[in-house]
C-alpha cells in the first residue's frame, strides 16, 4: 500500500509541476492568432535562474514579428545566449529559438532551431509548444519552459522577470 500511495504521489506531483506548459498537437486545426494579441510580451526583463542573473529582452512587433534575446551570467562569467522570434504566419503565431555558447558558437547546425507553435492563447498566457509566456501584470513576466533530459524524463522550469527600471 505504501509503494502505491508513493507512486500515485509522484504521478499527481509530476502532472501539477508541468501545469504550465502544453504540447502541439499537429492533428488539430492550428490556432488563428496575430502578433498584436502577444505584443505584451515586449521589455527589457531582468531574472535569476541556474545560478546566475538572467536578461531576455523582446522587441515591439514590427513586420509581422517580435524579436527576442536571452543571457545567463553566473558569476560575472556569461554562459549561453539564446536568439528568439516570434513570428505571424499563416494566421497563427510561431515561436523559435537558437542557442549560442558564449563566443557566439551555435548549439544548433546551421539551418536547425527550436520552432514551437502556438497551442493556445489567452489575454495574459500564450502557449506555444513547450513553451508559455504569462504576463503577471505590467512589470512582471513569467515564462516557462519544459526540458527534457537525458534519461527522456521532462521537467518544467519557471523564470520569473520583473520589467528593468
């Protein structure tokens, strides 16, 4: 009895940690969106996060798009960047991303990238695969990101940003 209280814990602990985040599912029609219904993503958000400091700073939309970009700094040492988009296309939203070691050296081949698209959307949440921005209020974001590793088991991060003064 104590091994399956046990096993139905970790069961009801996993799906309430991956709360956050949803998974494409390419057999349903694709969301109808455009860049206008996520432009609060845009700011300069300052965070902590493996460690160190982390920054993601996000364009206001132009051309159909937003640009982003990410750094972690541990100890005054800069460990990876990341280069983000967020893209209208085809009616709906699509959000990617490419890693780089800190000398500029993509973790990714050449043409390769992360692409999530959008699974939902609401006034203050947008899920992408993987992938969810939440806007707090007008100073703080929440973005999180579920990451699977190496044994195949996934884990949802949390990074919560406050907008820079």
């Amino acid at each position: 009895m104590k091994n399956y209280l046990a096993f139905l814990f970790c069961i009801v602990s996993i799906n309430l940690f991956s709360q956050n985040t949803l998974k494409f599912d390419a057999s349903k029609q694709p969301v109808k969106a455009n860049i206008q219904q996520v432009s609060w993503i845009a700011g300069y958000w300052l965070g902590e996060a493996f460690d160190g400091k982390t920054e993601e700073v996000w364009t206001n939309p132009l051309g159909n798009s937003m640009m982003g970009s990410f750094k972690l700094v541990v100890d005054n040492v800069i460990q990876f960047y990341e280069l983000c988009t967020i893209s209208e296309e085809n009616e709906t939203l699509v959000f990617r991303l490419k890693h780089f070691h800190n000398d500029l050296k993509g973790w990714e081949e050449k043409d390769e990238m992360i692409e999530a698209p959008l699974v939902k959307i609401e006034n203050n949440k947008a899920y992408f695969n993987n992938f969810t921005f939440e806007r707090i209020n007008d100073s703080e974001l929440n973005i999180y990101v579920l990451f699977k590793e190496n044994d195949g088991a996934e884990q949802e991060i949390k990074f919560n940003y406050k907008l820079k003064n």
